[in-house]
C-alpha cells in the first residue's frame, strides 16, 4: 500500500477497474499543504466511495445533494471564516470540491456561478468523463458531437450526440477567477503543478480545475487504457492543456504534430460508428471544428494582458 | 472544536475490492527501473517504489512492489510501464479461494 498517496482517500472504493478519478483525488489533495475539507457534488466518486458502514475518506467530508456543492461549499467556508474571526479555530484549512461533469456543467452550474461570483476561497475540481456514468452512461452538457450515449444512440440514420460540449472554461472564465486551467488525468505532472498553482491561488478567491476522466465503462475501452485514451485526447488537441492566469491565457502543452482525431475516435466503442465510410463527413466536421478551436485557442494566447 | 463523525473511516470495513480481479500484475524486478509510473497512474494506490536492502540488487537501489490486497486487476500499471517491467497473468480458476481474503472465507465457512 503506498502510505504517501492512501493518505486521505483511502482504497476499498467500489469505481471500476480502470477508474482514473481515485488518482486525481489523491493527486489533487496530496498537494495541499494544510488540512482539506472535501466537498462531493453526487457523481460516481461519491457513490462509489461513501458505501455505508465504509468511507474511504480519512478527511472531513460532506456531501449534500447533486446541485448544490458549491452552494455548500459557500456555507462551509464562510462558517470557517467567521469561527477564525472570533478565533475559535485557529487552523489553516483549504476546502475542494470534487464534482463530475454532470454535477457542474449541468445540474450545478448556478451553484457554481453564486460561489464563484462571492468570491469563495474554494478550489472547484471538475473530474468529466462526458456524461452520466453512474446512472448508465446518459449524455450530459459535456458530451461530444458524435458519441452513442443511452439518451442518444447511434444506428443505421443516426450519429448519436448531435451537440457539441459547453465550453465550460469560458463560463468559468467570465467570472474572472484569479486562477482555472484544464488539465488532463493522463498527465499527472501537468495536474499536479495545476492544483499547486490553484491552492496558492486560493488567497485571493476561488480556483478551478477542468480534468479530463476516461470512463472505461461507457466511453467502452479495455480497462487498462485510461492513461492511452487520455493522452491521445491532448495528442489530437480534442483536449488542449491550458491554464488562464488573470484573464491571460497559457498553453501547457503544444503539440508539434497533432494526430488526425480518427485516431482517438478509435479507440473507443462510443465513437464506433462514426469510421464507417458514409460517417465520414462527420468526422472532418469535427476535426474542422477542433482545428478551428485550437485556432482560437492560439489566437487568445497570443494577447496578453 | 472535537465533534463525533457518525462514520468514520475504518479500514476493516473497507470493501474487498482484491476479489475483483481475474489477472494480478507481476513486477519483473531485474528490468524495473523505479520511473514511478505504475505509482502514479494506479487507481487504488497498490504501488509504492521499495528502497529497502531486498531491492538495492536491482539497477537503481528501487523496485515498484505490488500490494495486491485492493488491486481490482485493471492492468494500467501494465500499460503504463515504460520498460515493459509489469506483466499481468490470470487468476487460476478465476479468483479462487487461496487468493480470496480472509473476511470471505470466513464468510464462506
């Protein structure tokens, strides 16, 4: 057992095998310094790890409902900063929340919004596998163009998903947070040196990571490929590594040659009927459409402030 | 400020995520390079570099050890290994009673 990483989330969880989010939980956490107070918005981490009689958490947790984390988080950290005020507690304690996809694109975004309008010193984690993944695999705000989901599936006339993702970042971004970047679970380094950044950020305000999750499960990929599917998603540019630094944008990572999205299309069953010939006219849509947004993505890295 | 949590962390309650699994990882000691990928991108933390007297025969004083307790059997720390160090091989019998814990077999007794 690795006594470092098992610190504060320990194993005995029910995710999948395969599962990247226990790795960007332990990642994130492992880099705080003070104490943390954990904050679950409902989502696979907090199904799987909070199974009565048994909690993996060895740190204080709370988990309210799917919509609310960051409203309670709100509550948690503005109670701490009066009781400090009056000195009835006298430690450093850092709050995260960790929330999917479901629970921030879509179900939490007006929560997510007040907390961050406020001004809350919490730093948000963002885990998103692109849909509902505890609940069977249905689409949500994240879902990409193309993907057979439960809620949209591919046949013989259809393609599945006909949205593309919310561009979360961006909503993010128009509150003007001191520090968010987006940061993928393939690249453990890349997190790290993120949630860094994001707690020292956390003097000023909030904070807020966007980690791309492979989901073994519905995504449909051999479980040992979550690392491979994560890293060809930065490979193809389908997930840029950025962060945004007071409105300035800074790309981690350039990737010299990007390879052509077939590439990560492939290696997942979701995606399956999209390389049949006749849906080929969909897959240059989306390579256009990702060219065209890492197009962007340069441009705004240009102009600095 | 001390309050009583009403669940609290307990390892012996932990779920026996180690009867998941139908192939277990097995570290080729003498081509283990102690990068600490395995370490990093394993989902139940299983896997911690040793640097006890045991490993210093190895090429860099540390060899990736396996605790096989929680490992579910995924095979990332497989695919990640750069040396190709980590194989997987299948549980005989599928998992079967010698590999099972002690908790289920007292179950099953």
């Amino acid at each position: 057992m690795n006594e470092q990483l098992t610190k504060n989330f320990y194993p005995g969880h029910a995710t999948c095998a395969g599962c990247g989010i226990p790795a960007i939980v332990r990642h994130v956490l492992d880099e705080a310094d003070d104490s943390v107070v954990v904050i679950n918005a409902t989502g696979c981490l907090e199904v799987t790890s909070t199974l009565y009689p048994y909690t993996a958490w060895k740190v204080p947790y709370i988990h309210n409902a799917f919509e609310n984390a960051g409203a309670t988080a709100s509550g948690v950290e503005t109670a701490y900063r009066i009781l400090k005020k009056k000195k009835k507690i006298d430690k450093d304690i850092k709050f995260v929340i960790f929330a999917g996809d479901g629970g921030t694109y879509d179900i939490g975004l007006q929560s997510l919004s007040g907390m961050l309008e406020r001004g809350h010193k919490v730093l948000y984690v963002n885990y998103d596998n692109e849909g509902y993944m505890n609940t069977g695999g249905q689409r949500s705000g994240a879902t990409p163009y193309g993907a057979n989901m439960t809620t949209t599936p591919a046949s013989e006339t259809d393609i599945g998903n006909k949205t593309f993702r919310k561009d979360l970042m961006e909503i993010v971004k128009g509150h003007h947070l001191e520090y968010l970047a987006q940061a993928n679970v393939a690249y453990i380094e890349d997190l790290r040196k993120k949630t860094k950044k994001a707690f020292q950020a956390l003097e000023k305000g909030p904070a807020f990571l966007l980690v791309l999750q492979p989901c073994t499960n519905v995504w449909k990929f051999p479980t040992s490929d979550y690392v491979k599917v994560g890293k060809l998603a930065t490979e193809t540019n389908f997930w840029p590594l950025y962060e945004i630094e007071k409105d300035n944008y800074k790309i981690n990572l350039k990737i010299e040659n990007p390879k052509p999205i077939e590439e990560y299309l492939k290696t997942q069953r979701r995606f399956k009927h999209l390389l049949r010939p006749e849906n080929q006219e969909v897959v240059n849509y989306i390579q256009e459409n990702i060219n065209q947004r890492w197009n962007k993505l340069l441009k705004k890295a240009e102009c600095q402030f | 400020m001390e309050i009583e949590h009403p669940v609290q962390h307990k390892k012996e309650k932990a779920m026996d995520t180690g009867n998941w699994r139908n192939h277990y990882p097995v570290v080729d000691e003498s081509k283990c390079i102690a990068c600490g990928n395995c370490v990093k991108y394993c989902p139940e933390a299983c896997i911690f570099l040793d640097d006890s007297e045991k490993a210093e025969a190895s090429k860099s004083g540390k060899v990736a050890k396996i605790d096989l307790e929680f490992c579910k059997g995924c095979g990332v720390c497989a695919q990640v290994c750069p040396v190709n160090a980590i194989s997987m091989r299948t549980e005989e019998g599928g998992n079967n009673n010698e590999t099972k814990s002690k908790k289920d077999k007292e179950k099953t007794n």
